[in-house]
C-alpha cells in the first residue's frame, strides 16, 4: 500500500469482467445475495453482474448509496429492469444503503 496522505491510503484491487466471474463461480445454482460497495462505481458492477451467466441465481442486491456518487434512481432503474421488486432503504438522507429483492 502506498501513502497518499496522513489519513488516506491507496490499496491496488483487481477487476474483472462478467467473463473472469462466470469461471470463478461456474455451476452455481444456488441463491446469490451480492454486497457492493464501491464507492461510485456501482453501476459498473451491476452491468458486469447483469452480463453473466448465474444473473438469475442473484436474488439479492446490497448495495451502498451516496447520491454524491451515483444516480439512485438510475440503478434503482437498472435492478428493476433484472428483476427487482423491493427495496429496502436503511439509513436516511442523501448517504445510505439499499437492499434490492428479487422477491
């Protein structure tokens, strides 16, 4: 890790696309429940997620909300569009999480 400031540090992660994650979890048919929390790049990640092979099996979405970051009713739209029926919002403001169900 290097540092960026006193109070900050930058770390390296690896990305990878709906192709890289279907080899990862090939053969899954069981329940999915997805935690994102990406600091902005929420819709990356659903799009990626949207695009594999076990999209199906996701019956549940959290994922963090800062309206500051991301459009909420853009990805609220998106998840709709795969599906999703419920969402549960936890916290209040413009900073919160929301719990997405396919159910």
């Amino acid at each position: 890790m290097d540092r960026i400031s006193d109070s900050a540090v930058a770390i390296s992660v690896t990305v990878i696309n709906a192709q890289e994650l279907d080899k990862i979890l090939v053969g899954i048919k069981n329940e999915i429940i997805v935690k994102i929390d990406v600091e902005g790049h929420e819709e990356i990640v659903l799009r990626q997620l949207f695009a594999s092979n076990f999209n199906q099996h996701i019956s549940a979405v959290f994922y963090e909300c800062d309206e500051q970051w991301i459009d909420y009713k853009y990805v609220q739209d998106m998840l709709e569009f795969q599906g999703f029926k419920n969402f549960i919002k936890i916290g209040s403001g413009t900073h919160c999480d929301i719990l997405a169900l396919r159910i």
